[in-house]
C-alpha cells in the first residue's frame, strides 16, 4: 500500500513504478513506457509525525527538496522562486542555515553535493523550515549512503 502511495504521490501515472528500500530510504527508479526514460529519486519521511504532519526529504539528478505533506504548506503561486531559509542539523554538529527555493510541492535546493557532504556520514537529520508555521522534521539517515549511489550510479546513466 505504501509503495501504491509513493508512486501516486511522486510520479506521474503513465511511469512505472520500481522501488527498493535501503534502511530508511526508498530508491525509486521509474522508466516511462513510451520514452524509455528514466527518472530516479531517493527520499525518506519523518516518521515521527501523523501522515498529513509528515514530510519528505527527496534527492533526484539534479536536486533536494523537502515536501510537507500539509496542503496549508504549498507555496502559493506567486511565492514560488522566491529564497527561503531552511536550517539542516546533522546529529548534535552545528545547524546551518541555507537559502532554498519555494517551488510548486516544496522546497527546493540545487545543489544535491553540498547536502550530501553535510549528511553523508550521519545518523539523524533535523530540518527546520517555515511553512504556515515554523516546523521541524526528523529524518534518519540510516541507508542514506547506499541510497545515495544508486542514485548517482542511476543519474549518470540518464
């Protein structure tokens, strides 16, 4: 039912859905039936949270986001480009504070080397945002690093 739920959520329907699971994190390669396209993308959830109080931290080929599961928290349409700041804490190191962009399901960083280098060796990530309030998620990074190269072996590919 779960992997009904991701594909419905962060796929268009005509792709076929292919998702593995690596300790927290779900690898999704997708190959569009007519193109032979491929999209591929990594994310975990905050599993702390009830469902519509949730969040997922995604990685594609060319960037992060952070998508509330709250509709409240959508960017309206003439906020989307504009910077916001997010605040990333790995473990007890130093939170920081990064300039990312609202787009139409979240939030948005291009970068997706910068946030594996701070994550990469960690076990917990918390992520302070500002949606219709100011929230925070957890997610665990248990399974990021494998995850990880899926993505950049599946991305190279592309």
């Amino acid at each position: 039912m779960k992997k009904i739920m991701f594909c419905l959520l962060f796929v268009p329907f005509f792709v076929f859905c292919d998702s593995v699971k690596t300790g927290n994190w779900i690898v999704d390669i997708n190959e569009d039936p007519i193109t032979d396209e491929k999209t591929v993308r990594i994310f975990t959830l905050d599993k702390t949270k009830l469902n519509n109080e949730t969040a997922a931290f995604l990685f594609n080929c060319n960037s992060v986001s952070l998508l509330s599961f709250d509709i409240n928290d959508l960017p309206k349409i003439n906020e989307r480009g504009n910077s916001t700041k997010v605040v990333l804490r790995v473990d007890k190191k130093t939170p920081i504070e990064m300039d990312w962009t609202k787009e139409e399901i979240g939030y948005e960083f291009s970068d997706i080397n910068e946030i594996n280098n701070l994550i990469k060796k960690g076990k917990k990530l918390v992520v302070r945002a500002e949606f219709s309030k100011t929230k925070d998620f957890e997610f665990s990074l248990a399974g990021f690093a494998k995850a990880y190269k899926k993505l950049q072996k599946n991305c190279s590919t592309n």
